[in-house]
C-alpha cells in the first residue's frame, strides 16, 4: 500500500506540474525574474522551483506565481490540495505504527483551501464519471516520456493496456510505400492503444507529441477489474465507442471539399479537445503532419494555412498553430464538427 500511496502523490504532483507548464506557456513563457517581480513577494529562485514543481509548493507561493500568470487559482488550489493530500498519507503509511503527529489533516480544507478532489484531471473534467484515469490509477504503473519518444510500436504485442495522463500522443502508421499517414492525437484520458484488449498487435504507431505521462494497466488485470467494475467496463465502452466515432467523424470531413475546409474541420476538432485559452495547440504540427491527416499535399496544405493566415482566422509560428477566430473556422468548415 505504500508503494501505491507514492504512485497517487507521483501523480497528483505530475497533475500540477502539467497544469503549471500549460499556463506557464498560455501566459507567453515570461522569464523567473519577471514573474517575480509581477509578485513582489517571491523571488525568482522560488518561481523556478514552483513552475519545476518536483516538490509540491506552499500554497500561499502557487497562488501569487498562478496569479501574476492569470491562471484560475480555484482549479490549482484543487490540484495543490489533491497533491497535498497524497503526500501526506505518504508520511502517514511511512510512520511506525502508533506513532501519531499534530499536524492537521490536509484532507481537510482550511477556509482558504480548496476541498481536495476526488479524480486525477483528465480533458473531461472532474465530473467525468467515464475517467479511465481515475478508475485505473491505484491499478497500473504511470511511465513518463519526452517529445518524440516511442510509447508502442506498430505491429509490437504488448501485454499492457495504456491510457494517457497527461500530454498528447500522436498515433500513426506506416503504409505498405513506406509513407506515414497521422491518424489521430489523443489527449488526457484517452486510451493509446485498444488492441491489447483482443490481444491483437497494436494497429499503429504511437508517440509522445509533448512531454507526456501514460498510465500502463496489465491486460489480465484490467480484464479482470472490468468483470467486476461496472463503471470500467462502462468506461472502456464509451472510450472505444468514442474513437470509432472520431474514425468516423474524420471519413467524413476530409473525404470531400477543398484543403482550406478539411483544414478548418482539423483545427476545430484538435481546438476543441485540447481547449487552450490563447488559441494556441499545445503540441508541435508540420504541414507533413496536416497532410497525412487529412489526405493531402503538403503544397496543397501549405496553400490552405496561408489563406487562413490571411484571412486572420490562424497565426503560424514554427510547428505550431494559433488560432486567432474560431467563429471563422466554423464559417469556413460549414458547420460545427460534433
């Protein structure tokens, strides 16, 4: 049980540092120095221990640093009472029994702290009663991975079912010529992999596309966890129902119209599930990359971002898309993507 008990604080923590990185970058990377001054409480030493988040912080130092970046102090403080929690019962599993401690209880929100929550973050929310996430975490072992780095192998057998915590994984295959075709980018709470579940190969590639932390689950566990968990066979249904839903969505929008339109589909699809606050994707596309997914040239694809881009419906930067008016993509794709 202890082990368990730093696998949960590994993942609150985790869960806070990623939150803290996203807006970090949404407020526009502003230097330690500069955030320290926007405080004028903490020093920059302090924020860059803060924004690293290998240690959870004091609460009062997160707030000013969330503050000074315009961050919602509401959600980090449930993030900060989550981790809080976790490493307290942490210490608590460490202490020799009957030993006692006068230190208050963290599960215990103070007037000025946020009530811990229940479930690790996911897209979904905390509401989110299909959050494989949470259902799994005191089940499986979470695995940290860097940008570009190989989370399975197309074609590989793995015995480990694979859900992503936090981050974005591309997943891609090979074609019999040898090109790439990107088939879809998952985000937090999503399943990388179902094959393993009908112990088959794994379909496709599938890669960090940011700094990323998945949630691996032994394939006899988690079968027998769902014989007796109705919410996780529930959840696994919904997640499988989902991605066929989204193979669906995407036959559909780029089988036909022009680049320009598949595009505007694309950007509202990956803008609505990663949610970003500026407008800006989280996670690096090549025009290689849009052209594998929707079926097109890559002269084809660069023609198309440059009428966006003219239009003043995207900004490019190297890798990385912003989007400027979402109403204007819905203009331009027809009609909102479900």
């Amino acid at each position: 049980m202890e082990g368990q008990g730093n696998q949960e604080h590994l993942l609150a923590l985790s869960a806070l540092a990623h939150a803290l990185r996203e807006l970090h970058l949404s407020a526009g990377a502003p230097s330690t120095r500069e955030l320290a001054k926007r405080t004028n409480l903490v020093s920059h030493q302090s924020v860059h221990a803060t924004l690293r988040a290998t240690r959870l912080p004091r609460w009062s130092t997160l707030e000013s640093i969330v503050e000074a970046m315009g961050g919602n102090k509401q959600r980090f403080q449930e993030l900060w009472a989550r981790a809080a929690k976790e490493q307290q019962e942490v210490k608590e599993a460490a202490r020799p029994a009957g030993q006692t401690t006068k230190s208050r209880s963290i599960g215990k929100a103070s007037p000025n702290q946020a009530p811990a929550s229940p479930q690790l973050t996911s897209r979904q929310g905390n509401d989110d009663p299909y959050d494989l996430v949470h259902l799994l975490s005191e089940h499986g072992s979470p695995k940290l991975f860097a940008p570009g780095e190989t989370i399975i192998h197309q074609g590989a057998w793995t015995q480990r079912f694979c859900v992503v915590v936090h981050g974005y994984v591309k997943r891609e295959s090979s074609t019999a010529d040898g090109h790439r075709q990107l088939l879809d980018i998952l985000a937090p709470g999503e399943p990388v992999e179902a094959s393993v579940l009908l112990a088959k190969p794994a379909q496709a590639r599938a890669t960090a596309a940011t700094h990323t932390q998945c949630l691996f689950v032994g394939r006899d566990r988690i079968n027998a966890l769902s014989e007796a968990n109705h919410d996780l066979s529930l959840a696994l249904l919904w997640a499988m129902s989902e991605t066929v839903r989204r193979a669906d969505s995407f036959r559909s929008w780029f089988s036909e119209g022009d680049v320009t339109t598949k595009l505007a589909h694309l950007l509202i699809h990956l803008h609505e599930r990663a949610a970003p606050r500026d407008g800006l994707l989280p996670y690096p596309l090549t025009q290689s990359d849009l052209a594998s997914f929707i079926g097109s040239r890559e002269r084809r694809v660069h023609a198309g971002l440059r009428t966006l881009v003219e239009r003043g419906v995207i900004a490019l930067g190297y890798r990385r898309i912003r989007i400027l008016s979402l109403q204007a993509l819905r203009r331009q794709a027809g009609y909102d993507p479900i």
